[in-house]
C-alpha cells in the first residue's frame, strides 16, 4: 500500500519543482545573504537613535514635548524657535499650525531617550563605538573624538584626519602637561602679582592714614594762625580806637574853649556897643582888634578806621601755605611768624604815615 503524500508538502514540492523547471521564464537570481549580527545591531541602533533624537537639535530628546500634529521635539528647541508673543506657529516637521498652550510633555519618549542616553555613554567608558559596538582604535582630529574602523570607512568621515588612539594619546597628553606647566607659571605670576597688589593696598592704606593726620595737624596750625590773625588786628583795632578818642577828645576840648571865648567876646563887643559915648569910646580899637584876631582855625577831618583785614595779603599768605602744604613741608609757625611780624610793619607804617598827613 503506497502512503500518499499529504497535499501541503507535495504542493510545495511540485510547485518548486515547475519553478526550477526549464519551462520557468523567470530569471534565477542569487538569494541576499542576510545581514550578520553587528550590522543588525548597528542598523538598529542606528534606528533607535534616530526615532528617539529630536529633529531640531539632532540629539537625543531632552524633556521632549507633542505639539498638536503628533510631531515630538525638546521643549528648549520650541522655545528657541518661537517668537516672544507669538500665539501660534508651525510645525517644524510638517509644517501644520500649533499653539504653545498645547504642549504636553512626552514622558515616554523622555524615558526611552534617557534611556538610550544611557546606553550610548555606556559602551565609550568600556572602549566600545556606541554606534557600531566595535572597539574604539582610532582618534578623529576634526570631531575631537574617539571611533571605531567602521567609523573611519563612513562616508561623514572619509575626509577627516585620524590618528591611533596610543598616538593622540600620548601627543595630547604631552600637550596637557606643557599646558598645565604654562598655567601653573601663570597661577605663580597671578599670585605674586596678588601680593604685590594687596601690598599695594596696604600702603596706600597706610599714605592716606598720614595724610589725613597731616590735613588734619596742618589745618589746626593754619586755624590758629587765623585766630592768631584775628586777635593780633582786633588788638590793633582796640589800640586805634583809644588813640582815636583821645584825638576826639582834644579836638572836642580844643572847640568847647574856643565857643566859650568867641560866646564872651560876643558878650563884650554887646556890652560895649550898648555903652554911653564917653564909655563907648574908652579904647574901643582894642575890642575890635581882639574880634579880628578870634580866628576859627579849625579844620574838620573825616575819621576812617585805619586798621582794616589786608584780605590780598591774607590771599598771598593762604597761597604761600599752600604750596607748602602740597610739597609737604610743615614748617608752618616760623612761616606765618614772619607773614605775621612783616604785616604788624606794614600796618605801623600805615598808621605813621596817616598821623603825619593829619598833623596829629
């Protein structure tokens, strides 16, 4: 008894057999070889890393928010991109419109591209490509970074200057520690140069306590000079108005004398004139020769206080102290002594000179 082949496998036989048979039109092509297991792994990184990176900013997603059409993109990137006050604006992506009240956080996405953040800062610390999962051999001159041989063959790049990793090592390395030595050379100089300014400061601290006991000493020697000033010309003043009553005095004497003789000759030249002739013209030439002779010799002088404040010479004086405030010298006393001595002179002469054009 024949056992009948079941209808599946027989089916499947025949119609393979017709297909390989010599009546088929179709052309034999060679089958694909499937793709081994690193580039299914770097395919599929290649596919997560891509699904998981925001368009924007071409990274992972960092706080990743959907906006109305579906799109996912960083929140930071949206705020970058929008406008201040815009109440609407498009898709990056597909370009449909959407409002910034409809941002609603993805945390999701957030996880997974955490996640996978995670995953490609892995592999680099155990030496591995975090693309390709291949060892890290060779250096990258223009990115700056570490990359596998499947790396360097990419087309992004060909173009780029690579170096072993032992190489850019050990050439870096050598850099750092010039580096470091030029550093520490200008952390030495920053350091005495912070000395010398806080040193500096000190002094200055120490000039300018100085300065201000010396303002202070010179300017109670110029105030009792002043108060020496002032009671050296009130003295003067004081001395001027006895010597000027006294003149009064006199004067007021010398005049009350004189309206007496002139009230009494008055008197007599009345008595006379009033007399009988022969009285009358007993000598009547003397009393007129004594009415000529009563002269009023008198002149009358406008009193004018002599003793007055020299303010130019005053003016002269604080400029002389001046300058010898500024260029420090504090020989002050014997200075203002002798501005003092030459102005009580210049004040006598001043006086002399005006008793000599009154006649006192």
């Amino acid at each position: 008894m024949a056992l009948r082949p079941s209808a599946g496998g027989g089916g499947r036989r025949s119609e393979g057999h017709r297909l390989r048979g010599p009546a088929c039109s179709l052309p034999a092509f060679p089958p694909t070889p499937p793709p081994d297991r690193g580039q299914r792994s770097s395919m599929e990184a290649e596919d997560l890393q891509e699904e998981l990176s925001c368009s924007i900013c071409l990274d992972y997603f960092e706080d990743p928010v959907s906006i109305e059409c579906g799109h996912n993109f960083c929140r930071d990137c949206l705020r970058r991109g929008l406008a201040q006050g815009c109440n609407q604006f498009p898709c990056p992506e597909c370009r449909r419109p959407s409002t910034p009240s409809a941002l609603r956080p993805n945390w999701a996405l957030a996880r997974l591209a955490q996640k996978a953040r995670r995953r490609r800062e892995g592999p680099a610390s155990r030496g591995l490509c975090d693309r390709h999962g291949e060892p890290l051999r060779l250096f990258c001159e223009d990115d700056q970074r570490l990359m596998c041989m499947v790396c360097r063959e990419s087309q992004e790049h060909q173009a780029h200057t690579m170096a072993p990793m032992d190489e850019a090592f050990q050439s870096y390395r050598g850099k750092l520690l010039e580096a470091q030595c030029h550093l520490t050379a200008k952390l030495e100089k920053a350091i005495g140069l912070q000395d010398l300014e806080m040193k500096n400061t000190a002094e200055w601290k120490e000039k300018m306590k100085n300065q201000r006991l010396r303002l202070s000493a010179e300017f109670a020697k110029l105030r009792l000079f002043l108060t020496e000033e002032e009671q050296l010309f009130l003295q003067r003043l004081s001395q001027e108005e006895e010597e000027t009553k006294k003149k009064q005095r006199e004067k007021t004497l010398r005049l009350s004398q004189m309206v007496s003789a002139l009230k009494q000759l008055i008197s007599e030249v009345k008595e006379k004139s009033q007399s009988p002739e022969l009285e009358l013209l007993q000598n009547p030439k003397d009393v007129l020769t004594r009415c000529e002779n009563q002269d009023v010799n008198y002149s009358l002088e406008v009193l004018h206080v002599k003793t007055v404040c020299q303010l130019p010479m005053v003016k002269e004086l604080l400029k002389r102290f001046q300058g010898e405030h500024t260029s420090g010298g504090l020989e002050l006393p014997r200075h203002l002594s002798s501005q003092r001595r030459n102005n009580g002179r210049s004040l006598e002469r001043k006086e002399k000179t005006g008793h000599e054009l009154t006649g006192g």
